[in-house]
C-alpha cells in the first residue's frame, strides 16, 4: 500500500505543487466507493464547475482535503481528471464530502460514474487516493455538480463547448504573465477562459494568441463568458496569453477551451 500522506491545500494556499507529508490520515483503507475518476476533454453541458486542483500523487496511499469556497447543495458530483501525459492513467480515489452544519465527513456512493449523496449542503471535500502506477503522478482534478435548477453559468458559445486546452494558475492580484502552451497544428478561431463560480469578483482585463512569436490580442466577444475570438479567421498559436486582476485572496485554476477552425 506504501506510505499514507495527506495534503491540505488551506495550509499550502501560495504552492502551486503538494508536498508529501508524514501525517496519518483519518481514513486510511480504501473502500468499495474506491473508483478511478473517468478523464473529461470538455465540460459537460449540463454541470457546473465548482472546484479544480492539481496534485502530486506519491505512489501507494495519500491523502487529500480542501474546504470549498462555498457551500454546495448539489446530490450529484461528477470526479473527472484531464488528459496529459503527466496524468496517462487515473489513480483510485475515494471521494468524501464535508456536511457543512455538523463538519462530519461522509463518503459519497459511485452510481454510473458519479458521486451522490444524501446530505443538505456541503461545505468541503476529500480524496484518499490509492495510486498504485508511478513512483509520482500529476493529475488534474475537476468537480462538476449537478442542480435541479441547471447550470449557472453559460457553458457553452456559439461554437459549441470547446476543448480543454489546459489550465492556467491564478493567485491573485495584478498578473500580466499568465500563459498556456497550445497545440499548433490545428488553427484555432477562438478561446474561453472559464473562470469558475467561486473565483469571485476575477476580471480578464486582456487575451490573446503567440504565433510564430508575436503576441496577438484577441477580441473579447462575451464577456460573462469570458469568451475572445482571435485575430483575422484563425491561427495557429503556440500559447494563449491573459491578464487578470482581482482580489489578492483568490487563486484558483482556471480551464481554457480552444475553438478549433
């Protein structure tokens, strides 16, 4: 099973990376809710993103917790993992939640790929992860929820729901230097930077494309989307470039889509 760590992204706020930790976790064995989280290149049209992290996952058993943002009141979370080659195969997680009135945990039951639960609203969230595959893993981890009353936020554009590029790190404050390597052998036509729900009061000041070197900025065409259209047709970037301001508490990951032509 290998060493149990656990990480605590409130007491490691400014590290971009979770360094393995010599505490014992409240639960260490793994259990029949024990799944691999499926991988997802483009969000579900019908979810909201309400939280996302990236981890370094020792080999063996490891621990993780965070508190969200804000409370939730979504019975069906959906646990899914990005494709890159830092992440090839999908550890097994057992994913619990946090009761926001009594702060007791409880593990949700995996039904057709989801994550549900019985409680009135949750307030945070835990993953103890068996990894049984590399030496380290790095994943990308996304949670969607589910409402009755639908997403809210738009998920889409006229182009359809894009495909996830990749994420971006923002910490904060004033930031000129946030970048994205892309692929580019497809031309794309345009971008969105989807800055999640909790990420309050973040604003896109500017975005654009690289392409052979030069720094192109794109148009913003929506801006509760936060949705930009490039330069002429389409092009082919090699980066996607933004500058953000906003309150210096807030950090978050924020998934950028690209609109290929």
């Amino acid at each position: 099973m290998g060493i149990f760590s656990t990480f605590s992204k409130s007491a490691l706020l400014a590290a971009a990376v979770f360094s393995q930790a010599s505490i014992a976790s409240q639960n260490s064995e793994m259990d029949n809710a024990s799944f691999a989280p499926q991988f997802n290149d483009h969000m579900v049209r019908d979810d909201v993103l309400i939280y996302t992290t990236r981890l370094i996952m020792p080999y063996g058993a490891s621990s993780f917790t965070d508190i969200l943002a804000r409370p939730t009141s979504s019975k069906v979370l959906k646990l899914r993992l990005s494709v890159e080659p830092s992440c090839p195969r999908a550890p097994f997680v057992n994913f619990l939640v946090r009761n926001a009135e009594t702060r007791n945990w409880h593990p949700t039951t995996v039904t057709n790929g989801n994550n549900t639960h019985n409680l009135r609203s949750i307030d945070g969230i835990r993953f103890d992860i068996n990894q049984p595959w590399a030496a380290t893993l790095t994943c990308q981890f996304y949670i969607y929820a589910t409402t009755e009353t639908g997403p809210t936020i738009p998920d889409d554009t006229e182009w359809g729901a894009g495909h996830l590029a990749g994420t971006i790190r923002y910490q904060g404050g004033f930031d000129s230097s946030l970048s994205l390597a892309v692929d580019a052998s497809r031309k794309i036509k345009g971008f969105r930077l989807a800055v999640p729900t909790f990420c309050k009061d973040v604003d896109v000041l500017e975005a654009g494309t690289v392409s052979s070197g030069f720094y192109d900025a794109a148009t913003l065409a929506d801006e509760s989307k936060r949705f930009f259209k490039v330069a002429g047709r389409s092009v082919r970037a090699t980066e996607i470039q933004a500058t953000m301001n906003g309150p210096l508490t807030a950090t978050c990951d924020i998934p950028i889509y690209v609109y290929f032509e």
